[in-house]
C-alpha cells in the first residue's frame, strides 16, 4: 500500500496513467474517497477512513496506490502509519511546480471563479504590502500558488516524509518502478518508447493574459511557515533537494 502525495502540479495525471495499466493496482488520484473515487470535495472520507479504505482493498487482493490527495500531510500521514502504508512527498522543483499552480489559479481568476478568488485575495492581499511588494493582480496570484505549493510541501517534510522527485521517477524506470514496487515482469508503456504526458487541468495561455508577476521579488521575500521556520521559494529548493 503506498501513497506518494502531492498538492498536484507535478505530473500527477502522467503517473496515475502509467500505474493505471498495471495489473491488480488499484490507484487513487484528484480524490478524498478511496471507495468512490469522486473528485476531492465531493464525499470525501476523513483522512482515517481514507487509509482504512485503502487497507479493505488490500486485504481484498488489491495493491492500493494513492496520489494526489490534497489531505493535509500532518494527519494523513500517521492515518498511513497506522494501516501500515507507506506514505511520501512527491515533489517537483519549486519554481516549476509554482508556475503550474499559477496558470491555474490564473485561469480561476480570468473564468470568473468568486470562491476561489476571494481565497487568493485573503490569503495574499495582507502580506505582499507588509514585505514590499506592490498588490497588483498577477502578484496576488503568484502569492497565492507560492503560499499553495509550498505550504503542503513544508508540512509533509516537518512530518518526516521522504520526498520523491517527479522528474526523477518519470526519467528513470528502475526509481519509478522501486517507488510504486512495480513487478519486474510487468512492461510499463511510458519507458519503453510510448511515453505518456498527460496534459492536466492548467493553462499557461491564461496566464500569459495577465501582466508578469514580481516572480523573483515574491520568491525572495514571501515566507511560509508550517510549524517550524518561515521559508522562501529557494528554502524549499535547497530542502527538497533541487539546488545546483
């Protein structure tokens, strides 16, 4: 049983593709249900029920993966401990995995979605001033998938969690295939000339409708904190293991 867990924008559509061809897996991604699959929000189960669900599976034959849960890291990840599931971070590098959450909350924005707006507003509005940053709308975005991004990163790193890099995994067939102890028999299409890439739900064209963000300014100055230091963007480079 294994959950490699993401706030999302880090190839987690490809991945979920890939595992979903193998047989006897049963995979979980975009949900907080594990029985119905549903999209998260909708009857999500508690992270507890979650993990349990995920060991009804296995003890039916299945090999239960999850990826991709949104469930805050600081709670579902001893639910995992306690089922006897292996649970870790699957990071991208920062800088790339901000820039996706940005096309998308961009494109949240530009379709005129008031609820998450006023999200982006609360979280972003107070604390770009208060560092020196003008609050324009493109900085408020970017705030808001820095602070998106980086806070489920901290949170599952201060619970311990080893971080498993995208980019390495879906480079390497033998990292892919230790991390979701796939069968050597089993043929995985993307590493033998077929490979996958799976568009998701972002939109770059959107983003490049707004004005540029202060990106290197709110990277250096906007902090995060989950329960130890504040961190910046290039905190979260050096700590997930991206730096030169």
């Amino acid at each position: 049983m294994i959950v490699t867990d993401s706030i999302g924008f880090a190839a987690t559509h490809t991945i979920t593709a890939i595992l979903s061809e193998v047989p006897g897996f049963r995979v979980s991604h975009g949900s907080q249900n594990f029985e119905t699959g549903g999209p998260i929000g909708v009857g999500s189960q508690t992270p507890e029920a979650f993990a349990a669900s995920m060991a009804q599976a296995a003890a039916e034959g299945a090999r239960p993966v999850a990826v991709h849960t949104n469930f805050d890291p600081r709670r579902f990840r001893p639910a995992c401990e306690t089922q006897g599931i292996r649970y870790s971070l699957l990071a991208r590098e920062p800088r790339a995995q901000i820039n996706s959450c940005y096309a998308w909350a961009s494109k949240k924005v530009l379709d005129g979605d008031d609820v998450s707006f006023l999200t982006m507003l609360k979280q972003s509005l107070p604390k770009l001033p208060a560092v020196g940053i003008r609050a324009s709308l493109p900085n408020i975005v970017y705030a808001y998938a820095v602070q998106h991004v980086c806070a489920f990163n901290l949170a599952a790193l201060e619970t311990g969690a080893d971080a498993v890099r995208m980019e390495e995994i879906l480079a390497d067939e033998a990292a892919f295939r230790q991390v979701f102890e796939v069968p050597d028999a089993v043929e995985l299409k993307h590493f033998s000339g077929d490979e996958m890439r799976i568009a998701s739900h972002r939109s770059q064209a959107e983003a490049q409708v707004m004005a540029e963000p202060e990106r290197e300014l709110i990277e250096a100055k906007l902090t995060v904190s989950v329960g130890g230091a504040p961190a910046t963007v290039g905190d979260m480079v050096q700590r997930l293991g991206y730096a030169a």
